[in-house]
C-alpha cells in the first residue's frame, strides 16, 4: 500500500481534532497519543514492519495515586514473551524485540515494595503496577 501526502494530511488533521476536542469542557478523559509508523520493503515477507536499526524509544507514562504507582509504554508489534524488564531500586529497563522490531525504554521510577510488582501486556501496552516503598524505608537502602 503507498500512501500519499494528501493521507497524511489527513491523519494530522484527524489527530489535531483528536487533541483539540479532547481539551474541551465536559471531556474529563486524559489524551495520549503515540504513534509509531514503520515501514519495511514486501520482500522482507512483512509490509508494515521494518527491521530496526536503532531500537524505539518509546515513551514512559509514570502515574503515582497515594503509594500506589502504575507505569505504562507501548509496545506495539511484539509478544508478551519477547518482553524483558528490570526494576532495580529506582532504575526500570524495558527491552523488547520481535519480528525486526527492537524496543528499548529506561526511566527513573519511585523504589517498589517487595513482593509487590505485578505486570501485564495487552493489546500492545505493557503496564508495570506496584506500591511504593515508604521515604523512611527507602532511605535504608542507599
């Protein structure tokens, strides 16, 4: 499929509609949008992914509700299973190649609890959960 100027024009009108409306009074909803396009030639077997030289950055969205922290990215085009993520102390990798796709992302993040991690990974969004390990407690591991 070869697109022309005039789509994505219309693409970036659509979205600056998105942005716009979603500002308006009654629409309580937080915006995020994050769009990757990728392109690979058909003969690579795969139209819409291409084989990544440098891996993706994608952004990281840290939500913090009392000590009740979520982390979320997306990760479009990859399996659970193709996932790998270290969270030691404050410092969180996220890793994830599949199919020619490479993703990379590392951010600075409150220190969790023990014991207190969970994960999940849908329809492309992987999302970190865990309580926050207290001030006075976290001063004991520097």
């Amino acid at each position: 499929m070869t697109f022309s100027n005039d789509t994505f024009q219309k693409i970036g009108e659509l979205l600056r509609t998105l942005i716009d409306e979603a500002g308006t009074e009654g629409t309580d909803m937080p915006v995020s949008v994050n769009i990757v396009m990728i392109n690979m030639p058909k003969e690579q077997g795969n139209a819409g992914c291409r084989i990544a030289d440098n891996p993706i950055e994608p952004e990281i969205e840290i939500q913090k509700v009392g000590d009740e922290v979520k982390i979320v990215t997306g990760l479009p085009g990859i399996s659970a299973d193709r996932i790998i993520f270290s969270l030691d102390g404050p410092h969180l990798s996220i890793r994830g190649e599949e199919n020619g796709l490479r993703y990379h992302a590392s951010a600075s993040v409150p220190v969790p609890e023990k014991d207190s991690v969970r994960i999940s990974f849908r329809n492309g969004v992987f999302e970190i959960s865990y309580r926050e390990l207290p001030p006075d407690r976290n001063e004991l591991l520097q």
